[in-house]
C-alpha cells in the first residue's frame, strides 16, 4: 500500500502524519513548536529550529511506519504570513517573524500612506493589517539592511519546509493570497505592490496551485529524514484552507466551521468580496489551495479558550474541571440559560466587529443562575458569537447562502455545543472526524501531486473519515432565535464602550502600580 | 453591685435579650425564636402570643446567666413597619402583619398617588412600601372590614410587646416614622397622612421620646418574667434606630454600614432633609432633635452584599461552606485593586438605593482569558463594596458629608473587606466589635430613662471598635477611577438586563436539579 506523508506546521504545534489514500492516519508525531518571545506583541521562529523539529516529527511518524519506502508523497501545510529570506545557498539570513508578531505596524501604516488601504484592497483583496507577509519583508529591509541585502529568495514557512525537503521553492495561491503581494483575483505577483513597495519581483518563488509537484526528497534530505528519494515533494498551502480540503469544504454554498483553542467559519466563493467593507468587518479572505476558488473567513479567537478558561475558574488553573464534567453541567441548565449570557470575546471580538480592545462579559446574572448555568451560558454564548459572524456574510453578493455546515475539529466532541449550535444556526451539523485535518489535507495535496489521485474530487471522494449529523431542535431554535435577535445582538453595542473604559483604566492603574506599589 | 439594665431586641425570627451593667458590658444574653407564618404567597404574619412567649424564655435566660443581677430599667428595640391589631380590651384581632408582607403593594401605590409621592416623603420622609404600617392597614380596611371596624388600636411590634410588659400603650417617633404615618419633621401624627389611609388618630398610641420611661412592669409580667414589678421601661426605638446607638453612631459624620446578605448604609442627620427621589428613607432617630444631637437618620439599602459572595461559593465555585471565604478572601488578596480589569455588578436580585431597579441583573465586565478565581472573588467583593458607595452617594444628595465608618455585619470580619471600604470611600473604617447592638442599643435607652446621662454619652463610652483602618491615598485614587466605571456601567447593562429579564421571567421556571459535585480546595 502507498502512504501519504502531510506536514502542519501550526502556531503551537508541529505534526507529521502518515496516512493511508482513504484518510486514514497510519503513524503521526508532533512537537512543540519553538517560538521565541522578545518582548510583548513580538515573536519569532528560527528557521533551523523549525526545520529540526520538522525532521523529528517526520522521524517520529516515520518510526511507526512498518516499510518507509511507501511513502509515495510529501506536502507541507503551514501557518500563512510568515516567512523567511534565504541567501543565494539558500540559507537564512534572517529569523522567521510570527505571523501574529505586530512589530511591523509602522510597515503597515507607511504602506496606508504609500499606497493606500482601498488599491491595496482592491488588488490582494485584504484589509491592511501588520501581520501580512510584505510588512515583515520591509521590516527585515529597514532593520537588517545586511541580511536584506544577502537575500536572493524569499519563502513562507510551508515552502520553506518543502525546499528543504526537494530544493524547490513555490509559493502555493492559498500561501500567496495572505502576502499583500498577490492580484488576488488574477493569482499572480502584483508589480505595481512591488515596485511601489520597493521589493524586487525575483525575491519571489513561483506561484503554483497547491498540489503541484515540485521535486523529490533529495538525498541530503533523505539522509535526515529517512523518507525515500522516491517521494514526490508537493505544493502545499495555508493551514486552515488545507484543512477545509480535507473536509470537502470547496464551492460556494458549503461551509466549515473548525473549532478548536479559535474558531473559524470559512465560506468558499466563486470570485473574490469586492466591498472593503467585509476587511473593515474583521472578514479576510484568500485563494483556495486548488480548484481556482476563493473564501472569505471569520476567526473567533478565544472559542476553545472560553471553555478552558471557564474550566480553570470552576476547577483550578492545576486541575481544571474535566471537560466532561463541565459539558455535564451545562447540559443540566435549560436553554436560555436562566437568562445568562456570556460574550466570548476574552481576547478580542469577531467579525463582523473589528475592536481588539473588546472584552468578555458574563451578564443577566441573578441569583438563580449557578454553576450550571454559567456553563451554558458559555456555550450558548459561543454558538451565538459563531452564527454572529455567519450572518453579515450572507449580505454579500458573492456569498452563496448555505443550508448545512460542516464541522471539524476537537470541539465538535461536545456534542451539547453541536445541538446548541444546529439550534441556534437553524442547520444540520455535518461532523466530520478527520484526524488531524490540515496534515490530511496537505497529504491529499502531495498525493494529487504524486498522481496517488486522479483529481481534487477523487481525493475528497476517497475519503473514509466518518461523519454524523446533528439537527436542530426546533422548540430550540424558536427560543434561541428569540434570544439572538433581541438580546444577544444588543449585548456588543452595548458592552463595547465599558470594555474599552476597563482597559484603559486597568492600563491606569499598573501605570501607577509601577511608580507606588499599592500592596495590602 | 453596679446596676443592670435589660435589652431587649425583636427582631424578624427572634428576640434577643441583654443583661449589660453599667458600663456597657454584657452580663447575661438570651434568645428565642418565634414562627412567621405564610398563609398566602407573599404574606407574611407573626403571632404575638409568640413573641411573649419568646420573651418569657429570652428573659429568663438572660437573667439567669447574669446570676440574678437586679435589673434597674428595661429597654426596647423592635422589627420596623409591622402592625398588630387590637380590639377591646385590647386584645389581638388579627396576627401581625410584618414588614416582609407583600399584600399590601396597591394599597402603597394608591396611598401615594392619593398624597402625591413627593410630598409624602416631605411630610414622612420615606417612600410608602408594601409591608408598612400605613399601606397594611388600608389592606385591612378594605379586605377585611370586620376586623378593622373592631380595632381600637394598631401598634408596631416592640410597642406591642412593651404594652404586654407594662400595660401602657405608646410608641416612639422612629417606630411612628418607620410606620409612615408620622410628620417625621415635627414628630407628631399627621393629618394629611392619617387622613390619606382613613384612621382616626384615636386608634394611634402617644408618642413619648424614645429614652424617656413609658411605664413600668407590671405586677403579672413581672412574676410571669421574673423581673421585679414597678421597674422602669423605656420607650425604646425601631432596630435600625436602635443599632446606631449601640454601635455609638451618634453624630453625623458617622457613617455605618452593615455588610449582612443585603447592605444598609446609614447616617444620622441634624436635620430634616428626605430624599424626594425616594431612593433612600429618613426616619426620626432614637435622640431628640437638638444641637449635636442627630434626630434623624438616612438610610439607603444595598440589595446583594454578602450574598453575592455566598452565591460565588455555593453556586457558582462550589466550595465546602467551611473555611470557604477565608480561602476566597485569601484568593482576592493574590489580585489587586480593580481586579486586574474585571467589574462586577452585583445586582443579583435586583438593587434599591439608588437604582429602586427590581429587573437589574448582575454581571462581569472586562473578561479576558488571565481572569482567575482571585480576580473573580475580588472584583465581587469591589462590586458590592461600589454598590454600598453608591447608595452613600444618595444619602450624599440629601447633606450626608460622613468623615469615618463604623462597619459590621459578616463583611466587616475580613480585614480585606474593611482596607477595601477605607480604600473605596476614602475614609477611616473601625470595625464594631460590639455584638448584638441593636438589643444593646435597647439597654442603653433603658439607662438613659432612668439616670441623668443622655443616650449619646452613654452611646460613645459602651461602644467598641476594633483598632481602625486606614484608606490608602493611592488605592483611594485608584478605586475613584474604578468606580466612576462601575457608576457608568449601570444604565446600559441595565437595558440589556432589562431584556433578559423580560425574556427569562416569560419562561416557566426549571426544577432544580440536584448538585452532588463540589469542588475540593
């Protein structure tokens, strides 16, 4: 039998998963990703520490494996932005900045001068923001003009890992769409960016559709690796679009909701959003990793994390209430939760409200509400938020209403969360338990690559990763619809100007802690 | 052997009973406990056969545990607002009607229509509530005529009570006033407010101060009680009245505030000045109106204090009871002032001073995903202890400028709470370490009534406190700043609890399910 190798270098974690052509994983391993952490707002990788831990993962998967020489495949699915320079030996001469790392903030604005938010829009199709790979290639010029200079390529991460595995740098659509530097619509480099930019056009890879091939495992690599030289290295792509491949997430009129420590709902489109305003909503959008299609995405950053953190407060930070327990409890309490409800934006909030400042806030307690309660109110709180950034979406025209959404990640275990959420969104859940959903669609596109599957759908189709369908509870449903329209949708508005009031006083007062410590 | 003096306080569920000698220390103490019936959904009755009968056993005990001290005075404290209705010969034709009765909400509400609401309060100082004397006996006369056409005399709880002791039947200007039948002002009945609930003045007692003899034990309860017949009772006051004094609250720069399951925040005043807005209640005080010598009190009333920290261990934590808020204070001591950017509003159950808002809801603003228990537990004991100086607010519209607090009640036990208080209202905080001062307060009418001291004096040199804190200048700044946060938070948390409200009030209510699970340290 042939097996798939697929790569997920993530945020926190790095996997290599080997999978059989049907989906199912076969040997995996992961470790921590190695991050480094300056100072507050930054963050760093450096690029032979990830590529080390990528080789121990792919070692680690590879030891579980009964004959290595099956793996007919590699691709690489990564977290999107981030990259690095490479000189003309194609070593780095500079650290990888993380994709969330907000140094380049006055890359961004000098860009909004430069070149203006609404063309950059119009062309790349994203709403300007620090995080967007051309603010950090400008970053590395102004502040290391020497390792700039040295620089003949640069790589996102994905690419990275895939040219140290065959020696073929590509940047795939999905990659490319997060970079600012793509024409979204026409999927190649944007000349006009560059030049006014100031970036040469020959820093960059090719731009391929994910699932191209690239190379084989060369022999240096194989020597590190021990995949065989006989596995095709593939174009993979961002992370969570190769997870939407792995589900079968690809054309107008479907949609994915992956839970896990975020969230996410991403749409497909058969053309791009047009209107900045979705980018002014916290919406961003790309290009899909084949198949020429596009989505547009709204993350919900502290959805997991909501539950964690509520898990910790009724347990302790040591041993937090189990999971199941909580689940438990919640079930325990009615719909409506007493009238509790809770604002998960412990971070920051979600589309379609663009406010980092924004807060959590648990409301309508009383003293009937306890333990319970409180724990529904979490959840309730969080399948409201989700259908919250579903919702405005269906106002562009581009958007093709969905009847169903498909569900993956590890918080689709709750089953109580899914009927709240088939309840207050009025769909089916459809439940797919892929394992490991970004390494399985980046395995997909190595084996498209490879030739292990004649097309995209022959891939989608050859999967036998199980699904089951939660509906909605229609005395639910009726209930919930009453609650979101006429009180959740208030609650933001609201609590907005008090959650900024709060942060602005608690930044007050550790100001002042720092000058007079205020001990009891 | 010095004198003795017996205190006794009726409270709500019991009556309390002092032996305290001439200094102020309590000799002997003794309580019994009395039923409040419900005949009806929101009623509320006691049956003052019961209270004697409590009285026979509290005295008794107290007596006896003094080792038969010889009691030179007795004087009275007493549950406000209730009525006990008596025909002829004065015997009781009803059971009391207290002031946790819900019957008579119309009657308050057309009573105040009928005198306008802001000049009922000019004339008795307070707001007409349901459970209040004024609204019952409207109630009364017109859901039980039978019963009114036969009463010859209503009277609050103590007063009933000393009328057992004594035979002699009077009241005081607090009890007068709590009953909302009283031009609080002038300390007399009042036309306008008699005429308003249609009672004649002759089925009102006289009102004597409350420091002055009303009569003296009669020769049947004293035998009955053990007390000496011919020994002196005083007047006596209203509890809340009554608890100022035995806490030494005696002027008005003091303020007290009692952190209990609710808060109360009270400060006597020199003069007559209600709060029309009708957010907080001015009664006549136990002290006759004079130079240095407060005859009235504000008072505002916090609905959830103590039992917002009791919901977060019962309901929300699921600590074992024991030990529980020491673990919880010693957790609110690991965060710091503001709870690192976490407000709570504690309107649990609704808030009255100063929102009079029974649909407000609680919440927690600012939450991020750092938040711990500490952060939790502080930010309720910040909210409540915001809401208490809130309600200080409205009594502040109305000329309260209090310099220092006098605290007590549960909360005033954790010296968190109290460096939390001084911290909040920028003021000293001495925590009351006399216990029991609302019986304690009935001594001391019962000595002043029979030695030439005034109740004030007698006041300062029994009460006790512990050895004070102080506000920290930086915290205080700190927690202004919070606090005007807390203060803009209410109105627009307020519109969407409204909703939920409305919302979960149109919803049967779930049965409770049982709640095996408690979490362990």
């Amino acid at each position: 039998m042939t097996y798939l190798l697929g790569i997920d270098v993530g945020t926190t974690s790095i996997k290599s998963v080997v999978y059989r052509p049907d989906g199912s994983a076969v040997a995996s391993s992961a470790r921590p990703t190695p991050t480094h952490v300056p100072q507050p707002r930054w963050a760093y990788y450096r690029p032979r520490e990830l590529w080390q831990t990528v080789l121990e993962t792919i070692r680690g998967a590879l030891a579980e494996v009964d004959d290595p020489s099956r793996i007919a495949s590699v691709a690489v699915a990564s977290v999107a932005e981030a990259g690095v320079l490479l000189d003309e030996n194609g070593d780095p001469t500079t650290d990888i900045i993380a994709w969330y790392d907000t140094r380049t903030k006055p890359q961004s604005d000098w860009l909004g001068e430069t070149i203006g938010a609404d063309v950059l829009f119009e062309r790349s199709g994203l709403s300007l923001q620090p995080i967007f790979s051309l603010n950090k290639i400008l970053w590395h010029m102004e502040h290391e003009p020497g390792a700039f200079a040295r620089a003949r390529q640069w790589l996102l991460i994905a690419d990275y890992i895939a040219y140290r595995l065959c020696g073929e740098g590509a940047t795939d659509y999905s990659l490319g769409s997060r970079t600012l530097m793509m024409h979204l619509s026409e999927k190649r480099w944007d000349d006009r960016t560059l030049a006014e930019a100031g970036v040469d056009r020959s820093l960059l890879p090719p731009l391929v559709q994910g699932g191209t091939r690239l190379g084989t495992v060369t022999g240096k690599a194989s020597l590190e690796t021990g995949l065989p030289t006989t596995a095709q290295v593939s174009a993979g792509g961002h992370d969570h679009v190769c997870g939407a491949l792995a589900a079968g997430v690809m054309r107008p009129g479907q949609i994915l909701n992956s839970l896990g420590t975020a969230e996410a709902v991403f749409v497909p489109l058969a053309t791009p959003l047009m209107d900045p305003r979705a980018g002014r909503q916290g919406y961003t959008q790309g290009a899909l990793v084949t198949g020429g299609g596009y989505y547009v995405f709204g993350g919900q950053y502290t959805s997991g994390a909501s539950v964690d953190w509520l898990r910790r407060l009724l347990g302790t930070d040591d041993d937090p209430l189990a999971y199941d327990l909580l689940v438990e409890r919640a079930a325990r309490a009615p719909v409506g939760s007493l009238g509790a409800m809770f604002l998960p934006h412990l971070r920051m909030a979600n589309p379609p409200y663009e406010d980092s400042r924004s807060r959590g806030a648990l409301i309508g307690l009383t003293a009937d509400v306890g333990n319970d309660a409180v724990a529904r109110a979490v959840l309730e709180g969080l399948a409201f938020e989700s259908f919250n950034t579903i919702e405005p979406l269906l106002d562009y025209p581009q958007v093709v209403p969905p009847t169903s959404v498909k569900a993956i990640g590890g918080g689709t275990r709750n089953d109580l969360l899914m009927s709240i959420k088939a309840s207050v969104t009025g769909m089916d859940h459809h439940i797919i338990d892929a394992e490991e959903a970004t390494a399985l669609g980046a395995a997909m596109l190595g084996g498209i690559g490879a030739g292990v599957y004649g097309s995209v759908d022959e891939a989608v189709a050859a999967m036998s990763y199980g699904q089951r369908t939660v509906s909605p509870n229609p005395g639910d449903a009726e209930i919930y619809g009453d609650i979101y329209r006429n009180v959740y949708r208030q609650i933001y508005p609201v609590i907005a100007p008090l959650s900024h009031a709060i942060g602005d006083a608690q930044a007050r007062i550790a100001q002042r802690m720092d000058i007079e410590p205020a001990a009891e | 052997m010095s004198d003795h003096y017996l205190g006794l306080d009726l409270g709500t569920s019991s009556i309390k009973a002092l032996v305290v000698d001439d200094d102020g220390q309590v000799k002997g103490t003794g309580t019994a406990e009395y039923p409040t019936s419900r005949p009806q959904p929101g009623w509320a009755e006691q049956d003052p056969d019961d209270w004697w009968r409590a009285t026979l056993e509290a005295v008794q005990q107290a007596v006896g545990w003094s080792g038969s001290a010889a009691i030179a005075s007795v004087g009275f404290s007493g549950q406000m607002h209730g009525v006990s209705f008596l025909g002829e010969n004065d015997r009781p034709l009803y059971p009391a009607v207290i002031w946790a009765d819900q019957r008579s909400e119309r009657q308050a509400q057309a009573v105040t229509e009928k005198v306008g609401a802001e000049r009922l309060i000019e004339i008795s100082g307070s707001p007409l509530v349901t459970g209040f004397l004024a609204a019952t006996v409207v109630w009364m006369q017109e859901q039980k005529s039978s019963i009114w056409w036969r009463t010859k005399r209503i009277l609050s709880p103590k007063d009933e009570l000393r009328r057992r002791l004594t035979g002699v039947i009077a009241t005081d200007p607090g009890d007068g006033s709590a009953a909302l039948l009283l031009d609080a002002r002038w300390r007399n009945w009042s036309p306008v407010l008699l005429d308003a609930v249609e009672t004649p003045s002759i089925v009102l007692p006289s009102i004597r101060p409350s420091a002055a003899v009303a009569g003296e034990v009669s020769v049947q309860s004293g035998s009955e009680l053990g007390l000496a017949s011919g020994t002196p009772v005083a007047t006596g006051t209203g509890d809340a009245a009554s608890g100022l004094l035995g806490a030494g609250i005696v002027d008005a720069e003091t303020l007290f505030l009692s952190l209990s399951t609710g808060a109360q925040v009270m400060v006597p005043s020199e003069v007559f000045q209600p709060d029309l807005a009708g957010r907080t209640h001015t009664f006549c005080s136990a002290l006759e109106p004079g130079p240095d010598s407060p005859g009235w009190y504000q008072m505002g009333a916090t609905l959830v204090a103590g039992m917002a920290m009791q919901w977060l261990r019962d309901e929300v934590l699921r600590l074992p009871p024991a030990g529980a808020f020491e673990l919880m204070t010693s957790w609110a001591a690991q965060s710091g002032p503001g709870a690192n950017g976490l407000l709570f509003l504690p309107y649990l159950v609704g808030e009255r001073t100063p929102h009079m808002d029974a649909r407000a809801r609680g919440a927690f603003l600012g939450l991020t995903p750092q938040h711990t228990s500490g952060d939790i537990v502080r930010a309720v004991m910040e909210g409540v202890t915001f809401a208490c100086r809130d309600a200080l607010a409205a009594l502040e519209s109305t000329g309260a400028e209090p310099k220092r607090i006098v605290m007590a009640g549960g909360g005033a036990r954790s010296p968190l709470w109290r460096q939390m208080v001084a911290d909040v209202f920028g003021l000293p905080v001495f925590g009351l370490t006399t216990a029991d001062q609302a019986a304690i307060g009935a001594a001391i009418l019962a000595k002043a009534s029979v030695r030439n001291e005034s109740p004030i004096d007698i006041a300062r040199s029994w009460a006790r406190y512990d050895g004070g804190t102080e506000p920290s200048t930086s915290r205080t700044v700190m927690y202004q700043d919070i606090y005007a946060m807390f203060k803009e938070a209410y109105e627009p948390v307020a519109r969407v609890s409204h909703r939920l409200a409305a919302w979960s009030e149109a919803r049967p209510r779930p049965a409770l399910t049982p709640r095996p699970i408690r979490k362990q340290g």
